[in-house]
C-alpha cells in the first residue's frame, strides 16, 4: 500500500452511550460516505474503537489536500457532531510477508553511500 492517510474522528466519552438523534443521523450518513468511498477504492480499513469512541478510516489519496477534503466531506465533521485529525501512514504489514523491509533497505543504502 505505501503512504497512505488516516483520518481519525474524536467522538465525545459517552457517545455510544447516550448518543442524540442527530448524532445518530449524522453516523448514519457517516455509514453511508464512507461505504461510497469504500466502493470506489479510497478507503483500505475502517472501523470504531469503542472505549475512547474513536473512528480511524485509511485511506488512499493522491496528496494531503486531497485526503483533507474527503475528511471535511465527512457528514459527522460536516455536521460538528466529531472532532477530526489527519496523519499520514506508512503501511508496514498488510499481510503475510509484508512489512518495513522496504523501509530498512532505504535506510541501509544510504548508509552505504556515505
């Protein structure tokens, strides 16, 4: 996968207890953008961790401007109901026989070349 990006979404402590009509609206369409972006190959991996509720989607974009505005698109930040934050990510292990060798390589031929 190389470099990709991952947005994570910030949900207030007691979200998946409590959470209000329009939070729950508001996921739904959640649910929905990201389920589109999934079928047209830009999200990789997305899911919820429950205890912080936090949502983490990855996905491929062409650059940082591009992988922001699939973030604001997002109708739980579109809505205000979340906070959200971008960081890049460098795939490692995607399965079996992965990993950062490619990384390892890198750093070794530069060494090299001093």
């Amino acid at each position: 996968m190389g470099t990709g990006w991952v947005y994570q979404l910030h949900w207030r402590p007691t979200f998946w207890e409590d959470m209000t009509a329009r939070e729950e609206g508001a996921l739904g369409e959640h649910d929905r953008y990201v389920e589109s972006l999934y079928t047209q190959g830009l999200v990789v991996l997305a899911g919820a961790i429950l205890d912080p509720p936090t949502g983490l989607i990855f996905i491929q974009a062409a650059d940082e401007d591009t992988a922001k505005t699939i973030m604001a698109r997002d109708p739980c930040v579109v809505s205000g109901v979340v906070d959200a934050t971008l960081h890049s990510f460098e795939a490692g292990y995607v399965g079996a026989g992965s990993g950062y060798n490619h990384l390892r390589d890198e750093i070794k031929a530069a060494g090299d070349s001093d």
